[in-house]
C-alpha cells in the first residue's frame, strides 16, 4: 500500500506527516480545508525537495468528500479536527455543532466511502488521530474531547467490524504538544455569537492548563503509524504520559459528587495559572 491521503495537511500534524510519508516513497495525497492553502502547501513541499498530490478537502464538504473516492486511497490519516475551548455551559450552539462536524461527523462520513473501496481491495489501513483527550477530559476542553471520545468508540467499533476484510484500523493520540493548535483552542470564544454577561468565565484569563511538549514524538509516530511500521492500535505520545493517563481513566470510580463542592477544582485553575505557549522544561 503506497497511496496514502492526510487530511488537515495545512498545518501541525498533518503537514510534517504528509512530508515525512512523502520522503519515505508514498504517493501522499496532502488534503487542506481551503483553496487559500493549496498553493501554500505546494510551495513549501517544493522547498522540501518532496512530491505531493495538495487537493482541497473540507471534510464537512460533501463535494469534496465525493471527489475523494476518485483517488483510490489504500491508506487514509484522518488528521482534520479544530479544538473548541470553553465551559460546556457556555459554548454557543453553532460552535458545539462545528466542532462535530469537522472532528466526528466529516471524517467518518469520509472514512465510510473509502473504507468500502478498500474493502473490495481487500486491504487497507485507516489512521485516526485522536488524542489524549479523547481517553482522559479536562475542564474547557470537555466539547473537544468529546468529540475525540466518539472517535475512540468509532475506532475501535471499526477495527473488529473491517477486521474480517483485511483492513488495519489504528489510532494516535498526542497529548499536549507545542503546535499552536492547544493555545487557539482558548482563542475561539473570540468568535462566540453569544451575551458575553452570561459566561460563567472570563475567557480573557484562561490559557490552556499544560506546559506543552515539542511536537517530535508524534510526527515520528504518526508516519509509522501510517506507514505501517507498527503494529500497535493504540498509541499514545508522548509515552512518559501514558500511566498517567490510565491513572485518570480509572479515577472517576473514586469520585465522589459532593467533593470539593463550593470550590475550584485545581486543574481548572491552572488554566488561569498558565501563559499561553508554555513548553516542558526540558
């Protein structure tokens, strides 16, 4: 299998993978969600000394989900998503609705299509980039999790149901890392066509809670991932997160609803603790 399409290959993950898989020998269809960005991105592969196949795709589009099946993919990265920050019982209605559509409903629609063509291929492999989020949740990120969440259960669903017919089925799941991604997600109640006097927060003050870790680990991961260089379905990076991780998917079974009552949480301070941009100190 070397026909390979990353979706949100404009910026972060998707586009070092897209290069990455490219300087390996894939033939890497690179998806962006705009016109605007397709030259961009041709531009800087050529910088690179790499060949890519840039395509506009909005995962949302059901046009360009369509044109996306006249590829031929035999190895699919679902990278898109955006990250909506905010108190579950703030964020406006639109927003919680987009940030489903571009991070579960799109890409599975996508993924439906052309799973059925590599099933009559009789191979494949489908990639979901997911996240940390997804197995743990924090406060204002709840809706960005969730929406990972439901690609955890559509993930793993998928791997027993397209097993039977050959087709791989994996995930990635990046926890904090220095993208620019974490730190736009508590930029976007900027847009909010809400009455602003009725937030239960002063988003000005909030920043995302954690130092961030530098991207490398995922793009090494995600490529081999992709490229079928590991076998593993689950994989989490950075790896010094994982226990902890399972620590706190256990947890809510401790948890009891009267605790801490009339108080801040100290996770949801941080978030007023934080400066944006904070790397690991190494």
């Amino acid at each position: 299998m070397k026909k390979v399409l990353v979706t949100g290959a404009g910026t972060g993950f998707g586009h070092e993978v897209a290069m990455r898989l490219a300087e390996k020998g894939f033939d890497v269809i690179a998806a962006v969600e705009i016109w605007a960005q397709v030259q961009t991105l041709k531009w800087q592969a050529a910088q690179r000394g790499v060949q890519l196949q840039v395509e506009k795709l909005d995962v949302t589009d059901e046009g360009d989900r369509r044109k996306a099946l006249s590829w031929d993919v035999e190895i699919l990265v679902n990278n898109a998503g955006v990250g909506e920050g905010g108190s579950t019982v703030d964020i406006p209605a639109g927003n919680i609705r987009h940030q489903f559509e571009v991070n579960l409903f799109g890409p599975l629609l996508l993924t439906q299509g052309i799973a059925k063509q590599m099933v009559k291929r009789g191979e494949g492999r489908i990639v979901w980039v997911s996240s940390r989020e997804g197995l743990n949740v924090n406060p204002f990120t709840g809706l960005y999790a969730a929406s990972k969440h439901a690609i955890e259960a559509i993930a793993e669903s998928m791997a027993d149901e397209l097993r039977e017919f050959g087709i791989e089925v994996a995930t990635v799941n990046p926890g904090p890392f220095l993208t620019g991604f974490n730190d736009r997600m508590f930029q976007t109640w900027k847009g909010w066509e809400d009455d602003a006097s009725e937030r239960l927060f002063d988003y000005s003050r909030l920043a995302f809670p954690r130092a961030q870790f530098d991207p490398e680990p995922v793009y090494n991961t995600l490529t081999a991932v992709a490229a079928g260089e590991v076998d593993s379905y689950r994989n989490l990076e950075p790896a010094s997160m994982i226990e902890e991780t399972k620590s706190l998917i256990e947890a809510p079974w401790q948890r009891q609803v009267r605790d801490g009552l009339g108080t801040r949480p100290a996770k949801l301070q941080a978030s007023f603790d934080m400066e944006p941009e904070t790397p690991v100190s190494v």
